[in-house]
C-alpha cells in the first residue's frame, strides 16, 4: 500500500528554498518555532472540538484536549505532543510535503526583498511547521487521524531535499512532534526556558500546555479580554495591566470592547499612567498586542489605532482574522479597517468617559494632551469627535483648564466668535498687547502656546457654529462697539505730534518693518506687531518656521497707541535726540521679543543699560 512505503519523497522546489531561508536567515528568533508548533497543535485540537460536535465516533472520544511539551537535555530532543484531529500518511505528506504556492512565493518573496519581519511572518503563510528546522537536526512527526479505522503513521525529514512517510505504531489519536535538537540550540530543552517561552508566545491558547511532567498547565489559558465585563472589577483590569506591562502604577482609564458587528472583536485597551515607560516595562515599543483566536499573531501593530492614539496599550483578539495570513496582508485588508474603526471610536469613547472626572483628566491632559491636538491636526475624517476632549487655559481660567464647552457656555451678549492666541510660552501669551481689547471689555480669550497649537487650530476652524479667531490677526473685526469707538477723532494737536513720531518711527526701523501706524486697539501697551494686509496667517507662518520650510516671513506692521503715556512723551522730543532713538529700537525690539520674533534677546541689554543710565540722570 502507498501508505506502507519508506521511500523518500522530494520536497518541491519551494518548499527547498523556504527551508533554506528559515534555517539560515532567522538564528537570532529561533524561539518562534515553538509558538508555531504550539499553534498548530491548538488549531489541531479546536478542528477535532469542531468535529465533536457533530460527531462522536472518532478514536478516544473521551481522551482530554491538551498539548504536552516534554525534553531530554542529555538525548538533545525536544517533544511536542497534542490530542487533536490528527493525520493519515497521505495527509502527512499533502500537509508537510506541500505548500500553497501563493503562500510560498509570497513568503520567499518577502524574504529575499527583506521587506518583512520573517518571525512576524512565520505561520501566516502556512509555513509555521517548517521552522522546526531552525533548531532541528531531525524531525520525526508521528500521528494517528480521529478517525477510528486509520493508522498511524510518520513523517521524518532531515531538512535536506527529502522526506519519508512509513507506518508508525501510535495507538492514540493526535501527533507528536519528535525534534533531535543541534548541538547549538540544547538550550531548547531546558524545560524552564520552554515554560517562558509558552507563557509569552501561548499563555492564552484555550487548551492546557503541560511542560515536563508538571500536572500544572504553563499557560493562563483564561484570555481576561475574552472574559464578560459584568464578571471583572477594576482590580482585575488593574492587574492584567500591571501583568502586561510590569508597570507599577496603575492605568488612568480602561476600556473593555466585545463586538460582533461589522467585526467580531474582543478587546481591552488602557491608558497608561505616563508617557514614559518604567524601567523594566515589558512593552518596549508602541502598539498593541494581537492575537488570532488566542494565538500571538503580533507583538507590537501599530495599524490597529491611528498614530495619535499610539501612547493607549492593550490587547486585541479577533476570530475574523485566520492563522495563515501574513502582517502584509492583515494591514491591507476592509477587514484590518474595520477594526481600527470599530478600536477608535471605542478609544475615543473612553477618553470621553474619562473626561468626566475633572481631576483625572486634568492629569491626562498634563501627559497627553499633545496626541489629542495632534489627532486634531492630522486626521479630518476624526478630527470633530476629538473637539470635546481639548482644553486650555484661558485669560478668564486662573490657570485651570477649560473645554471649548465651557467656553462657549460663558459667551458674552452678542459674541459671535471664539477668540485665541498663539504664542511660545504661557507667560508670553499673557503679557501680549494684542489681549489689551479684550482684557478690557471682558471677552475671554484662549491661550494656545504649545508648538503643535499652529498645527492644532487650523483643524478647528468653528465649534458649535462659532468661529475661531486669532485676536493677533490686523483685520479682525473686534466684538461690541470696539469699531465706533475707532472712529472716534483724535485732538488735533496730539493727532499732529504722533504722525510727525511716526515718520520718526519709520527712519530708524526702516525697512525692518512694512510700515507704522497707530491703533485703537491698544490700552494698556505701547505697541504691537501685526502682519501686513494679505500675507500668510500667523497659524501657517508659525507651521512653516517650524517644519524648517523655504519661508520668508512678512515684514510686520508696528501699531503703536497714541494715548499712551510714553508715546506722548516720547513724540515731543526734539528732533536728533538719540535718546529718543533708543526708545524708539527698544519699543520694536520688545515687541519682537513678546512676539517670540528676537533673534537675538541678549542683544538688547546694552541699549537698557544707556536707557538705565538716561533715566536715572
């Protein structure tokens, strides 16, 4: 009979290259090869649970599903032992003779291009069986079909160009994997290693994984995100987390998701405690951590989330995702889409919830506020759902933090804009002159003085119908009567003066400014910095000086307050008084300097000490 023969059989030509490209191109991930054979044995066994249910007459009908690991450090093997379907000999050699040329040319392909992580790979192309050969002198595969009239049989290959298939006398059902390790891969049957690496590549596979002749599984088995919410309290939440993580502290928030449309999808998702990983943190990368119906498929992936939500840890677990299919493939697929859509919504959800807490939020903001402007800024499709997260300070806040619902709740009469300015630091935004406006009549302003705020705003351009406006901006319409009172003429006399100081203004800036004018703008300050009619927001200004681009900015326009009491004094001053020269540079230079504009601060200390010494004269 076929089945009786002892003959080698050539692999095919694919499977010759796959089995050199693993063997000689994966030395420093050899561990892997026990995750694969681990999770075929699982696939095995859930085919033959399948199989159960609809039909009792298979072989050792009552015998239990598990999967047993055992190894003889002195005979350098290492066994690998399941209670599944099982195969006949022709199975033995379709399934380990021959691969899916799809799956095998891809594989091959993706190896030779270096264009993939081949540990990442292993598995998803069906080839997760041949990886044994990384650590293997030998493979001796013995197996028995569930079927109650098939023999047993087994399979043996020395890795090279063939393999033999002959009658084996297993009398249980399932297959048993017999590895004669190298002589540099002995370490692979140290029985404690084997345990380490079941609790980190399998600690979740639904069947029991013995190592050794413990009677205790290795592996968890209870998948906690698998798990319904209703039986888990925060404790629990808490310590999966500190498990996963090694973290000490505890996660701000949590959220537990399980759907079954448009995707089946089991998930938990944390928000850590700090953007700074602990120092033995077991989690080294951003991204969350697959798995295939329990299986780890991927340490670290990073497509499941947008990459403004990559700081949120976690686990996810799909059925809808098969064993046998590459990194490449899962990230290209309506499926993988599906999911990080279904994820986001939930994640953002969460934040939301959290947000609820005034206290907890405002220590989340401190840590991660920035992913939430930079979510804001990158994605447009998104963007509105992550509107009611922002806060800020404000001129009206005392320093606390604000939402743009709290701002629009506290709108003046007849305001019909929401009013921000962009700076580099907070205590800058605060002494701005722009603010003088509106510090004066009330009106609320928000300060936005982290760099990605010039990114941020521009994807809020209105909240709830109200517009946003720059109160920097030349051409802004102020609110109330701010406009009429413009109109207002000035006393001739003193009109007469401030127009014969700017002409003096313009002769000793010259061209560094566009122009000199005054203002009705200002209280409080002597003068500000304004952009020209027709150049370039501040917003997409500061987004060019900060991405480094091809840019040269508009020469500003000083405005300067003809009621105020230095402009007054200094508008009568003679002609030719240098002293009146150096206020003039120290007036524009200060302007700069509150503008985040000076090139050189320091350079404006000499001119201080000559005004020092002028006043005190």
């Amino acid at each position: 009979m076929a089945e009786k023969t002892a003959e080698p059989t050539p692999f095919k030509a694919e499977i010759r290259r796959l089995l050199d490209i693993l063997i000689h191109s994966l030395y420093s991930d050899r561990e892997i090869f026990l995750r694969e054979l681990v999770s075929n044995a699982s696939d095995a066994l859930n085919r033959l649970r399948f199989e159960m249910l609809t039909n009792r007459d298979v072989l050792d009908p009552d015998a239990p599903l598990e999967i047993r690991i055992t190894a003889d450090k002195d005979a350098r093997t290492l066994t690998i032992t399941d209670t599944g379907i099982g195969m006949t000999a022709d199975e033995l050699r379709t399934n380990l003779g021959t691969i899916a040329q799809s799956g095998a040319r891809e594989f091959i392909q993706a190896a030779e291009e270096g264009t993939a992580d081949l540990a990442d790979m292993i598995g998803q192309f069906g080839v997760g069986f041949y990886s044994s050969f990384m650590v293997a002198e030998e493979v001796r595969v013995v197996s028995r079909s569930y079927r109650p009239d098939a023999e047993a049989a087994a399979w043996i290959s020395t890795g090279g160009d063939t393999f033999t298939v002959e009658p084996a006398g297993q009398e249980t059902r399932g297959t048993t994997i017999e590895i004669k390790l190298k002589e540099d891969a002995a370490d692979f049957a140290d029985e404690w290693r084997l345990g380490q690496i079941v609790r980190r590549h399998a600690n979740f596979v639904a069947f029991p994984i013995y190592v050794g002749a413990g009677e205790e599984p290795a592996n968890q088995r209870t998948a906690l995100w698998r798990q319904s919410a209703r039986d888990l309290d925060e404790d629990a939440y808490h310590e999966f987390f500190k498990q996963m993580t090694l973290e000490s502290e505890p996660p701000l928030a949590y959220t537990h998701v399980v759907t079954d449309a448009p995707v089946q999808l089991y998930a938990v998702l944390f928000v850590p405690p700090s953007t700074e990983r602990a120092m033995f943190s077991l989690r080294k990368e951003d991204g969350l951590t697959l798995y295939a119906r329990k299986v780890l498929i991927q340490e670290y992936t990073k497509d499941l989330l947008p990459e403004y939500l990559r700081f949120l840890q976690g686990v996810v677990d799909s059925e809808d995702i098969p064993l046998n299919v590459s990194r490449e493939m899962v990230q290209a697929t309506p499926m993988m889409q599906k999911l990080k859509k279904v994820l986001t919504g939930r994640a953002v959800g969460m934040l939301n919830d959290l947000a609820k807490d005034a206290e907890v939020y405002a220590a989340f903001w401190e840590r991660f506020g920035h992913f939430v402007k930079e979510g804001i800024a990158t994605d447009m499709a998104e963007r509105e759902s992550l509107y009611p997260l922002l806060r800020f300070t404000t001129t009206k806040s005392d320093g606390a933090l604000r939402s743009l619902n709290d701002y629009v709740g506290a709108l003046k009469p007849g305001q019909k804009k929401i009013y921000y300015i962009l700076g580099d630091d907070p205590r800058s935004l605060a002494r701005s002159p722009h603010l003088d406006y509106f510090r004066e009549h009330g009106y609320e302003v928000i300060l936005l003085g982290d760099l990605i705020d010039s990114f941020m705003v521009m994807g809020v351009p209105a909240y709830e119908g109200f517009d946003l406006v720059n109160v920097a901006a030349a051409d802004l319409d102020l609110p109330g009567d701010a406009e009429k009172e413009a109109e207002q003429p000035e006393d001739a006399p003193a009109g007469e003066a401030v127009a014969g100081l700017i002409e003096r203004i313009k002769a000793v800036l010259g061209d560094r400014v566009g122009d000199v004018r005054t203002t009705k703008r200002l209280s409080g300050s002597i003068a500000r910095l304004v952009d020209p009619e027709g150049a370039m927001g501040q917003e997409m200004q500061r987004v060019y000086k900060m991405m480094e681009r091809d840019f040269e900015a508009p020469r500003k326009v000083l405005e300067i307050n003809p009621k105020h009491p230095t402009v007054a004094s200094l508008a009568a001053k003679p002609e030719g008084d240098p002293l009146a020269d150096a206020l003039i540079e120290q007036i524009y230079e200060n302007a700069l300097l509150i503008e985040g504009l000076h090139p050189d601060p320091a350079g404006m200390i000499p001119r201080i000490e000559e005004l020092m010494k002028a006043a005190l004269n």
